[in-house]
C-alpha cells in the first residue's frame, strides 16, 4: 500500500503537474470556503445554505469530475487497474468529504426551517417528545413513493393529522432529492429538535421512522434492520396486505421495540469493545 | 363506509386564487410560511359521497407549469388534476393546452377538471366567451370570494377518482 501511495505519488509530480495544480487550486478553495462558511455561519444561518449551496456543490463537484478522469484516463495505461482504483477511492473520499460539509450546511438550515413551520403546523400537541436520553420510537409511517400516501402506520401518541405528515414529508424529501440532482442518492435522516427522523427508502414505497431521545449509530442500525426485516416480511409480496393488517404487522414490530433496543445498543457496543481489547 | 386516500395536485398561474379556493373549501388552516421554501402547501378534506369517502390530500403546487422551478415529483402519483385560471385575465387561460398536456403525459390516468376562478369579478356573458375560446371545456367557474360552486368543484374530482 506504501509503495502503491509512492508510485501514484511519484507519477502524479511527474506526469500531472497541471493537474496537481488544479488540485491544490481545489482544495485550496475549498478549504478556504470552509473557513469562511464557519466564520459566517452564524450570521448567516438562514439564507447562506439555500443561495450558495448549488453554486458550490455544482463548481466543486464538476472540477473534481472533470480532473478525475484526466488523471485517471492518462494514468490508466501506465498502471493498470489497481492504480485506477486507488485514485478513485481517493477521490471518492475527497468528494465525500465535501459533500458532507455541504450537506451539513444545507441541512442544518433549510431542514430545520422547513421542519419548524411543518411540524408546528401540524402538529396538535398530542405527540409527547421525551426529552430523556433514551431512544423511543414515536412513529413509523409506511409510505408511497410518489403521492406521498399512507400505507401503514404505528403510532404511540396518536398524531391525528398523520395524513398531512406523510404528504409534507414527502413534499420535503422530494425537494431535497431534487436539489440534489446530481447524486442518485436518497435522504436518509432528518433531525430536528430531540427527535431524528430516519427514512428508509424502497421503490414503491419508503418507510418513515420518527425517533426521540438520542438516537445512536448502533439504535439506528438496530432500527433499520428491523424495517428491512418488516419490508420484506409484509411488504414485498405482490399482493399487498390490507392497512389494518400491515398495521397490526407494524404494531407488533414497534411496539416493545425501545425497551429491547435501548438494552440491545448497550449490549452490541460493549461487544464491540470486548472485541477490541481481545484483540490488542 | 369504505374509505380512500387521494392525491390531487392543484396547478395554474400565480394569483389565479389556487391557495383561496382550498382555503374555502378546508376550513382548517395551517401555517403558510413553509410555503415559500417547499413550493408546495398541503391540506387535507374528507368529501363524502353516497359509499365511499374520498380522503383528499391537496398539494397547491405554486409557480406555473410547465417552467416550474418546484419538483415535478410534487406531481408525481397524483390521483386528480385541477387546474385553475383567472377569469379576469386572459394570461392565465392562454397556456391551458400546452400545460395539461405537459401534467397529463405524467399522469396519463388522472381525470382533469378545468376551473375559471373569480367567477364574481366577471359578467355571466363573458364567462360563456371564454367557454369558446378554449378548446376544451370549463368544468367550473368558480369564485373563492363567494364560495360559489367551490364545494361542487371538489366534489366533481373526488368523484371522478374513485370512478
Ligand atoms: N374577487 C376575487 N378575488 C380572488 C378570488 N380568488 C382569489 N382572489 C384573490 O386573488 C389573489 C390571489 O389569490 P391566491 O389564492 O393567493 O392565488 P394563487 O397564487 O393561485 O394561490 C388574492 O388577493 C385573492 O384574495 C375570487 O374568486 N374572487
Ligand atoms: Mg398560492
């Protein structure tokens, strides 16, 4: 891997001054932009994310397109598949890494925003968020793709306009879908407040779960693998069950879920650790 | 009674009365404010009639048509189309044919109806004009002001979807 670093490095200085150029122009931009995206944050927190996001995910985005194959066209013949990949990857990691400055920014406000205004609209005070650290399940909606309709849903403070929660949600995950043209890929989460919504994506249809407390990366997993479980138990039949019965199907799913997962995540991350240990 | 969920999207040129006429005929009425960064408001009105009671959900989509800077997902799965002109302004009414076309190639199976709002500003002998101007009927003149034949209109369209 060393010796694979050096060489691509080597062959970069030698071959690529130009691009490595463009590159350390990029990252020099970037980084700059960083800087100033942090220092204005504050100030800047309702409309910075909404006027400059595009902008900056297009240009940055395309330059990093753009070199990446030059450099990895011209490489290609010298080194073969495995220099190929690695730059790849490294690139993958670079554009990752910006995205997610962007997507933080993005996020953090306009989400935020929208979810204030959607939620305080609808919502009519019966949903009691915890403000323990203690992960539940509030929610889980089963909804269509498209017109943002309800198939399914579990409930444990009766929100009475679910209806209405489903349709925004949609609205709000096609919007920022489609403000991220560009990537294939789905929203997956959005927080607000002591609540995270995490979304789960299938063709017809996509699965909604509305979780307060803190949400771990391991309760998150835990969570998921119990919708992918449900999706294919009950969902992917081509006759799909009737709303009353996928309902009773997702109250027995959810219902003593946070009691189990809350003792599951302890458990899962003290494995992890005992792994570790054993291993050093 | 059996009850159904329905889409129905809500298009036509700005300040045609698209926001008025679902706020008369839903008598909830929510906050506005995400409207202008979502592009899209949601209500909701359960219309019964004689078995079925059709549950509407209602996206008032803003900006026009076929230049829209909203996500044409909004019109995506839609069960209904209403589309509402301004009686009073020819503009509005100019681009019917092309705009339905454009809706109706992504929702090929979703009944239309036609709305000429602000009924009230106009005399009864013009709307008629305008019946024959378009190549296409007018299925409601409408006035969200008044609330003349608003209840009707929804009514029409949640029909035509369980049909
Ligand atoms: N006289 C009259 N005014 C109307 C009617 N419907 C809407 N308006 C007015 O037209 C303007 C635009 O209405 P709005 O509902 O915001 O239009 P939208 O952009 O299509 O949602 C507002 O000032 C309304 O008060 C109507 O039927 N009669
Ligand atoms: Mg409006």
């Amino acid at each position: 891997m060393n010796q694979e670093d050096e060489i691509i490095k080597q062959l970069k200085s030698i071959l690529m001054e130009d691009e490595l150029k463009k590159q350390e122009e990029l990252m020099r931009q970037i980084e700059l932009l960083k800087t100033q995206l942090n220092k204005n944050q504050n100030e800047l927190r309702d409309n910075l994310a909404e006027l400059t996001q595009p902008v900056i995910s297009k240009t940055v985005q395309n330059e990093i397109r753009q070199s990446q194959d030059t450099l990895v066209d011209a490489l290609q013949p010298l080194m073969g598949k495995m220099v190929r990949k690695s730059i790849q990857d490294e690139f993958a990691k670079l554009t990752e890494r910006i995205d997610g400055e962007i997507d933080k920014t993005f996020s953090w406000n306009n989400i935020k925003q929208m979810f204030i205004s959607f939620w305080e609209g609808v919502k009519k005070g019966d949903l009691v968020l915890k403000n323990i650290n203690q992960m539940s399940v509030e929610e889980v909606y089963v909804i269509e793709q498209d017109s943002g309709l309800i198939i399914a849903t579990y409930s444990k403070g009766n929100i009475i306009d679910q209806d209405l929660i489903a349709s925004m949600l949609t609205a709000i995950k096609s919007f920022i879908e489609d403000a991220f043209k560009q990537k294939t890929g789905h929203l997956d989460s959005i927080e607000y407040d002591n609540f995270r919504i995490i979304l789960q994506n299938y063709t017809k249809y996509y699965v909604a779960i509305v979780a307060s407390g803190t949400v771990s990366a391991t309760s998150k997993d835990l969570i998921i693998e119990k919708v992918i479980d449900f999706a294919q138990r009950h969902l992917s039949q081509s006759e799909r069950p009737s709303e009353d019965r996928l309902n009773t199907y997702l109250a027995k799913y959810f219902e003593n879920f946070d009691s189990n997962i809350n003792i599951d995540a302890t458990s899962k991350q003290k494995s992890n650790f005992d792994w570790k240990f054993w291993r050093w | 009674m059996q009850q159904v969920n329905k889409k129905v999207i809500l298009i036509g040129n700005f300040g045609v009365g698209k926001t008025s006429l679902v706020r008369r005929f839903v008598h909830q009425k929510f906050s506005d404010e995400y409207l202008t960064t979502l592009g899209v408001k949601i209500d909701k009105k359960l219309v019964e009639l004689n078995e079925t009671s059709v549950n509407m959900l209602i996206w008032d989509v803003a900006g026009e048509v076929s230049q829209t800077k909203v996500p044409t997902s909004y019109y995506l799965g839609a069960h209904g189309i209403i589309y509402v002109f301004d009686s009073t302004r020819p503009s509005t009414f100019q681009n019917v044919t092309d705009d339905l076309e454009y809706v109706q190639k992504l929702l090929p199976k979703a009944p239309v109806c036609l709305v000429g709002n602000k009924k009230d500003l106009v005399p009864e002998e013009d709307l008629n004009k305008i019946g024959e101007q378009l190549q296409r009927e007018v299925d409601f003149f409408t006035s969200a002001l008044t609330g003349e034949n608003v209840e009707k209109m929804f009514h029409y369209i949640a029909l035509k979807m369980i049909e």
